[in-house]
C-alpha cells in the first residue's frame, strides 16, 4: 500500500477566545506548557513517533498524558515531521492545545508501539510495516550510546521498499548517526542520498552543515543561499543566516559574516529564541576580535556572558571560556584572570552535583586552574602562577586528564627556571618528559582506537550501500523478466548463469587486486613513516652538547643572566621539536620561528665569528606553503660550524626566502665561510664520517617526503664564490 500523496491537515484549536486575548501580552515573553495531539483522522488512534520539534527543541510523545507537550513561547514555530505525511508548521499564538489530524493515512502505515528493542513474543507477528517505526526510533534511540545498534536498526528499517518518504527519512536518520559520531564525510553522502529520494528542507540544512564541518566552504555557502529563497519558519531562517554567517567566517570575509550573523539575531530577538540570541551575539564578538575591533568585542562578548548565566551553568561555562580566550589573545590579562576564576567556581560547583565528566572538549577544573596559571606567567607574577599550576597538575592527575598535566608540568618548569629555582625546574621538565613519553604511547592508543572504529563505520556503511544495490537489483531483475519473458526458460537461465559468473570473476578478481594494491601501499607508507620518525628524533648531539657547556661556561664566571637566558631560549627551542616532532610538515611561519631562535643561540656562542641576517619576502602568504621541521637546520649548522667557525675575520650568514612563482618559494642560505673544500682537510675521520651520515640522513627524509607528497622539495649544494670558498644552499618548495 502506497503512500497518500495528497494529505490534509487540520489544527483545531481549543481556548477561550476572551481569555488568550486578556493573556496574550503576559504569555509573550514567558515559556508556555502546551499540549499537542497528532492523531489519525480516520481512526482517531495518536501517531506517537512524529518529529515535533520548537526552535531546534524535540519534544516526545508520553504514554501518560497521551500527547506531545511542547514549550515555547507565542510566536514559536511548531514543527511536526514524519516520514508517511507532508511536514507541518504552525506558528505558537497562545497556550491552548493544538490537534494535527492525518487525512488518508491507514493504521498500517504508523506503529501503534514505540518501545525501542523490547519486543514481547507477539510482536512477532506484527507486519513489517508496522515495525518500521520501531526500527527509526530504536536507531534513534541508540544514536549516542552504540552506533553498531543504531546502524543495525538502520539496515532493518531500509528493508521496506515500498515508501520513498521512508527511505528517505531513513537515509537521513543514518546521516544524523554518521553526524554525531563526526563522520561528516559518511554524514554527506547519506544526507545527499535522502535529498536525492525526496527534497526536504531539514535535510538540506543539515547537509549545508555537514559540508560545513567537512570544510567544504563554496558548496555548503551555495546550499544555504539556494534554502534561503524557500520558505522557512523563523527557527530555520535563523539556522540559515548563521550558517552563512559561518561559512563568511571561516573564509574571513568578515563584513558579510557580520550581515548574515546580524540577520539572524534580528530574527531570533524578534521571536525570543534566547539561546540562539546568546550563540550569535558570541559569534559577532568573534567578528569585531578577528577584525581587531576590540571595543566591540568587549561590548558583544558582555552581552553573550549575561545571557548565557541566565541559562544553566554548562552554557555559561562554555561562554566564559570563549570570553576568558579573547581577553587572553588581547592581552586583558586581569580581566580573563578575574573571569576565570568565576568559573573555576562554577566548575566545581559542576562536578560537585553533577560529577567529573572525561569529555575532551569539557570545560574541567584543572584547565581553568592551568589557564590562570598562564596568565600569571604573562604578567609575570611568578608567585600567584605557580599554585594554580600545581593545583592543576594535582586534578589533572586526579581526572587522569595527561595533556593538561603534560602543559602545566612543562610551564611550571619554565616557572622555576625563570625565578632561579632550578632544581626544581630540572624535576618538573623531567616530569614533563615522562609526561610526553607516556602521551606518545596514549596517542598510539587512540590511532588504533580510531582506526578500529573508522573500520566498524566503515563495513556498516558498506553494508548499507549493499541493501541499496540489492534494491537497485530487484528491479533491474523486474525489469528484465519482463523483457526476456519470450526466450526459453533455459536460455535465461543459462545466460544469467554465465552473467553472473563473469562478475563475479571480474569482482573476485578486482578485489583481489585491490586488496593486493592497498596493503602494498600502506605497507610502504608505514615503512615511509617509520623511517621519516627516525630520522626527525635525531637531533645533532654536538649542538646539545655544546649548548650545555657554554650554560657552563657562563655560570662559572658568574653570569647568571647570560644562563638564565641562553637556558630558557634552548629551552624554547627544544620544547618546539619535541612539539613538532610527529609532524611530516608544520607551517613555514613556525619553521622560520625555529631557525630564528637556533642562529639566535649559535650567534650568542660565536659572536666574533659570525653576523646572521633573515630575509623573508613580505608578500609571501605563509599560511600557504608548509615545510618539514628542523629541515633547514643541519644546512644552516654546517655553515656555522664548518665554515664560518674558522674564519679568520668576522664573516656572514644570509638566509633568504622568496616568492618564485605562484606555487613556488625559493629558499637560500648562503655563508662566506672557508668553503666545503678546506672545511674537509680541517676535519678529523671521524667528523668526516658523522657528516656524510648527517647529510645522507637529510637526502633520505627529502626523498621519502618527495615520493609521499609528490616531489614537493628540492636541493641542490653548491660554492658560493669561484675561489671555492663560502656555500650556497638553494631549496625550491611547492606549495601544500
């Protein structure tokens, strides 16, 4: 039985006029209790799985009262979906109760039980179309505890074919599962595929969203343009014009983000949607402090903090976090120490009636403890910094939250070594070691973890495009009885015999040749992993060395402040690899940080040997272009301490990076050291043969990443003057 294409519905509403009138100021501004019945019109029996949702709110159905009861407030927009009628939408005028009746629609098509997996032994005999609804609400159900359950409910409710309203909302019910679990990619597809069944605004609002996340910018902007010229009720227009308001963010076109933004939080006051009113004015805050407009950020982020305390305590933590960040970034430090510390109360307050939450992205005691810290060190009021880092380390430990042990272990160990205590900083910084160590072996965890789970989504996505095909194939199967239905019974036979073998052959083989291609190839990609792991933990040990003796050396004449200095900048720079450890590239913006900071320290050491200077082409758009770490470094090294070292005279060292083309920056460092050719007869056997393996090191790294990442580095050595001496390194990189 086919889906009623034309359905009617009907909103009686039962008041009394006098009375709603004499309220209707009062009720206006407060959140109203208001039943609302959805009932079959024929048989009078409650639809109890409709979608009935005020503002972005989903209400359920309750056995007890035998309705949906809803609250909002007059001049909210009533939503009701479900997948066998046309969605309705009413705008709230008053409290009275508001009844849906369903025109043409049988019994057979709505379950009469919404119990989720508890199926009693006549259940069984219920027909599979009244177990539909059972499935979309048990995957439902089971969305944010077991995604396994929920996409196996999914896989049962896809087996009715007979509804492409069904399939469509099915669809995007999976869309909504992949969502949750920040599969956006899974999400995009599956919302695509229910759009593709049938047009439904909901849906294409949520896979603008979806592309969103995927950061898939020009396609979610062109999905929200094209929702905004259909009609929308006001909760949807609101969504849409912050979605555009987003996507004009994150491509940094502030002024049209502050337009859509604008717009929807004139739509949201007009209709008292509070929480989208304290979410947009955060978002404008945002706006003006990207634009460095900092006034009217304060003024923004203000109005967001109060709206949100009136809220509840999770909504005004988040907010107060986003404020204590911006006061940090604009240097308001007394104003985000002050902030924070009011939420370090409602945070405890929080886990006090509520309990400790291991969520990631929580807003947990020992973050706000570590923040506070932080700022102090900013103002450099050592004193008030170190007990918040330390009551940090003390909940981190607790809640065995290890990154936020690891940072605040690490800055405390900056903290003791600013303020002289180096015994202690020596013990925090070895603490922070055992700290990274112990966070690498947990990151491994979680790459397994996650690859695990990305197999289960994987294989039940797999499983899902299965049923789609074996849908596809019984009516291709339809099809062709119908048109073969005068050959021979045994000729068909024969020929879907062969048919079906062939492709069976052809995808037994090109399985097994893909199979073959994919484990060739993350086999090689492991090994090149392995290697490029390898090479990036080894740093020269001369230079470790040699930095320590010359700390020595300035604590044995009694230099304190030279000490301090040169151990807090080796210190910077040591922390930044192990930071930059994992990674095959980091931003050039950071990389130049990193060699400003090491020919810092190596002119500290050598001053009378060498003058440095750093040329970066100021129309280079760094954000564009991404290098290996500690490439540059070895080059730049070897011209230190093989040429310019033995100099007799004060020589130069020249680092240049500039724009070839478009795609291209060419890198130089350049020495008027003695040349590589008196630099060899200088050099001992043994120094000879640590260099040879140095460089052969960085020639290996570059090839490894030039086959990863599609030649993207070159290199090329030569001298810099025709008598042989000075060298000129030249290194040509593509853009990421």
């Amino acid at each position: 039985m086919s889906t009623p294409k034309h359905i009617t519905f009907f909103l009686i509403l039962f008041s009394i006029v006098a009375f709603s009138q004499e309220n209707s100021s009062i009720n206006a501004n407060r959140d109203l209790s208001i039943e609302v019945k959805v009932e079959n019109k024929e048989t009078g029996n409650a639809i109890k799985n409709a979608e009935v949702t005020v503002n972005g709110l989903q209400f359920s159905y309750s056995e007890i009262s035998g309705n949906y009861t809803i609250k909002a407030k007059v001049g909210n927009d009533l939503i009701v979906m479900h997948p066998d009628f046309e969605t309705v939408f009413y705008r709230i005028k008053s409290d009275e109760e508001i009844k849906i009746l369903v025109e043409g629609l049988s019994d057979q098509k709505v379950s009469k039980e919404n119990k989720y997996t508890k199926y009693s032994s006549s259940r069984k005999t219920v027909d599979a179309q009244d177990k539909y609804h059972t499935y979309l609400d048990s995957a439902k159900f089971y969305t944010k505890k077991d995604i396994d359950k929920s996409v196996s409910f999914i896989e049962k409710a896809l087996q009715n074919r007979e509804s492409k309203e069904r399939n469509a909302a099915t669809y995007k019910t999976l869309a909504d599962i992949y969502m949750y679990w920040k599969q956006y990619d899974l999400a995009t597809n599956n919302y695509k595929l229910s759009i593709q069944i049938k047009e439904n605004i909901s849906t294409k609002i949520s896979l603008a969203k979806a592309q969103f996340l995927l950061k898939e910018y020009v396609n979610s902007q062109k999905i929200y343009e094209e929702i905004s010229e259909e009609k929308l009720s006001n909760y949807q227009r609101i969504i849409v014009f912050e979605g555009l308001g987003d996507v004009a963010f994150a491509l940094k076109n502030y002024n049209e983000a502050k337009k859509s933004y604008d717009n929807a939080l004139k739509i949201a006051k007009e209709n008292l949607v509070t929480p989208k009113i304290t979410d947009l004015n955060s978002k404008i805050a945002n706006v003006f402090a990207a634009e460095g407009n900092i006034s009217q950020a304060n003024l923004r982020y203000k109005n967001a903090l109060d709206l949100a305390s009136k809220e509840n305590i999770s909504r005004s933590l988040v907010e107060e976090e986003k404020v204590a960040d911006f006061y940090n970034k604009s240097n308001q430090l007394d104003s985000e120490i002050k902030l924070r510390k009011e939420s370090l109360k409602k945070a405890s307050s929080k886990i006090s009636s509520q309990g400790f939450t291991k969520e990631r992205d929580s807003i947990t005691s020992q973050k706000i403890n570590y923040k506070i810290g932080n700022a102090y060190v900013q103002k450099e009021n050592y004193d008030e910094a170190i007990p918040f880092l330390e009551k940090s380390i003390k909940d981190a430990d607790k809640n065995e939250d290890i990154i936020i042990k690891k940072d605040a272990t690490r800055k405390l160990s900056e903290v003791y070594a600013t303020v002289g205590d180096y015994d202690k900083a020596l013990k925090s910084y070895q603490e922070y070691v055992e700290l990274v160590d112990e966070s690498y072996v947990k990151k491994e965890q979680e790459i397994q973890q996650v690859q695990r789970f990305s197999k289960k989504i994987s294989d039940n996505q797999n499983r899902i495009a299965s049923l789609e095909k074996d849908k596809e194939l019984a009516q291709s199967k339809i099809s062709l009885a119908y048109i073969d239905s005068k050959l021979s019974e045994e000729s068909n036979r024969r020929q879907r015999v062969i048919i079906y073998s062939l492709i069976a052959g052809i995808l037994l083989l090109s399985l097994l040749a893909y199979f073959m291609f994919r484990n060739n190839k993350q086999q090689k990609l492991a090994n090149n992993l392995l290697a490029l792991k390898s090479m990036r933990s080894q740093m020269n040990p001369h230079f470790i060395f040699n930095a320590l003796n010359s700390v020595n050396s300035f604590i044995a004449v009694n230099d304190e402040r030279n000490a301090n200095r040169y151990l807090s900048e080796f210190s910077a720079l040591m922390r930044s690899v192990l930071e930059n450890s994992d990674e095959d590239f980091i931003p050039l913006n950071k990389e130049i940080e990193l060699l400003e900071l090491y020919v810092k320290l190596e002119h500290n050491r050598f001053k009378d040997k060498f003058e440095y200077e750093i040329n970066v082409d100021k129309t280079i758009d760094l954000d564009q272009f991404s290098i290996p770490p500690m490439l540059l470094q070895p080059y730049i090294e070897n011209a230190i301490w093989h040429g310019l070292r033995y100099r007799k005279t004060k020589g130069n060292l020249e680092i240049s990076i500039d724009q070839k083309d478009k795609e291209t920056l060419s890198i130089f460092i350049i020495d008027d050291g003695i040349g590589r050719e008196k630099s060899q007869e200088l050099k001992t056997k043994n120094q000879l043969k640590q260099k040879s393996k140095g460089m052969s090191n960085i020639k290996n790294r570059i090839s490894i990443l030039n086959d990863m990442y599609k030649d993207r580095i070159s290199v090329e050595v030569s001298d810099a003057l025709q008598n042989g001496e000075g060298t000129k390194v030249a290194l040509l990189l593509k853009k990421k």
